[in-house]
C-alpha cells in the first residue's frame, strides 16, 4: 500500500496562496499598471524636468514649506513629484531695449533710447523667485532704471544735457548699480543709444555752439596777428638798431681797407683782367675785364 504525500511545507503554502491571490486579482492588478503608465505619461512634464543649458531651476514644494532657498538646480535632467513645481530662470547675460520720454529742469521733453544689460546671480535666484517672481524684468528691472532716468534727466536743462551726455552716462550707471544692489540682480549698465532733444532746441543749442566756436576762432586769429605784431616790431627795432650800430662803426679808412682786400681776392682769380690802381673813387683800384 502506496504512502500519501507529505504535506507541502509552509512556505510552498505561502507561496501557493501568493499565487492563487495574484490568479484572482490579475485583472485588477492590469488595470493599476494601466493606469500608473497613463499617469505618467499624462504628468510626464510634471515629474521629469529638462533644465537648458544657461538656465537654473528654483523647486517649489506644495507640501514642504514652498520656495526651496537652500538650494537652485543645474543643467540636465531632475525628477519631482507630480504636485511640485519646478521654476527655470535664463542666467545669461539679458539685455533689454527701452525707449523713454523725460522732462528736463525747465519742462521740456525729451526722448531717450538706452538699454539694460544685466544677469541673474545662482545665489540670489530663489530669494529673487520669493519676492518678485519669474516676471521680475517687468517688476523690478525696467521700472527702476526708468525711474533712475527720469531722476537723473530732470536736473538737467537741454543745453546741459546736448554737452554733457558722458557725465550723464556714468551717472545713470552709478545710481542704477546702487540700486540694484537690493534687487537680487546684477547690472551692467545702462548704455544710452540716443538722446533726441525737440528740434527747436536742438537748433537753437548747435547755433549757439556754432557761434562759440567762430567767436574762440577769431579771439585765437586775433592773438596770433596781436603776436605777428609784436615779432615784426622787434624784427625792425633790432634791424634799426644793427644799421645804427654798423653805420657808427664805419669810417672812410676802414671801407678802403674792405675795398683793397676785396680787389685783392678779385685779381687772384684765373679770369683776365687789368687792374689800374688808385683809379677808383677815393683811391681804390679799379679791375677791368670779363669773366
């Protein structure tokens, strides 16, 4: 007479049942799969984060205290959690163009084209997302450049601002840098491309330097002419002064002896000649002949 099998160890029941209980959910078992695939494709976005090349990321935790301050993200690839938000910023260098219309001291209007260079600092990236915003260009940077401007333009009259356009530039830089300083944004400065003055003004300001200018050049003219003067009238006092000297130092006896020693050197020359001597007038010799 055969032996029964020995009972199946705990294990092998364990594991039968496991079996036996994957057998009967396995069509709810599918559909959780199902379903886990289609949210992850549907919240891909949401739980894989590309951060761009020049760009940093600031997280910001639904159910861990907000804004991540401690931290901000590279480059690359990140996964969250589907209910977080992953913020990128550009930190390249920016520039933004701008075109503003101030009043000068006196109430006159003029246009200003300029632009704003600036960047955005990885350590003061998540205070930055804070207290402004992903939108902190509109915010924070062209108002208060432009306010900057407006400041800086109205302590000038038109004239001062048509001479004076370099000092106003190293002025709007200062200022706009001392600003910024409290605005988790780094500057580069603020180049002003043109400084359109009403034609009226403009007119009447270049006709005016145009007249200095003529004036300095006939004060300049007139002090070389007034020097001219003054050189030719020391040139004749001195020429004056030699013939009186010359004409005081000759006498009769010493133009003979010139005249002697003169017609010495003539009748030593190859050319022919004659001389008589005692011919001339007072004496001197007389030489006869050609070259």
């Amino acid at each position: 007479m055969t032996q029964p099998p020995p009972p199946p160890s705990w294990f092998a029941q364990r594991f039968y049942a496991f079996k036996a209980f994957l057998k009967r959910q396995a069509p709810f078992a599918i559909l959780a799969a199902l379903l886990l695939a289609m949210g992850f494709v549907i919240f891909f976005n949401r739980i894989v984060v590309s951060i761009n090349p020049g760009e940093l990321g600031v997280l910001w935790r639904r159910l861990a205290g907000g804004t991540v301050l401690e931290r901000t993200y590279s480059e690359g690839l990140h996964f969250i959690l589907p209910f977080n938000r992953m913020y990128r910023y550009n930190v390249r260098n920016q520039k933004i163009t701008d075109t503003l219309d101030v009043l000068t001291v006196d109430g006159l209007t003029v246009k200003v084209v300029y632009s704003i260079r600036y960047y955005l600092k990885s350590e003061n990236l998540p205070l930055l997302h804070l207290k402004v915003g992903p939108n902190y260009a509109d915010v924070v940077v062209k108002p208060e450049v432009r306010s900057t401007i407006r400041t800086i333009f109205g302590q000038y009259k038109p004239e001062e601002i048509y001479t004076s356009q370099r000092a106003i530039q190293e002025q709007v830089n200062q200022v706009a840098r001392e600003k910024f300083q409290a605005l988790y944004v780094a500057l580069d400065g603020v180049p002003i491309h043109q400084i359109e003055l009403p034609k009226v003004i403009s007119n009447a300001i270049e006709e005016k330097l145009a007249t200095q200018q003529r004036d300095k050049a006939y004060v300049y003219r007139m002090s070389i002419a007034k020097k001219e003067a003054a050189r030719l009238q020391i040139e004749a006092q001195g020429i004056k002064n030699y013939n009186k000297t010359l004409g005081e130092s000759l006498d009769p006896d010493l133009l003979r002896w010139y005249g002697v020693k003169a017609t010495e050197q003539l009748s030593k020359s190859n050319n022919s000649k004659v001389v008589v001597i005692g011919g001339g007038k007072d004496g001197l010799p007389i030489i006869l002949g050609r070259d």
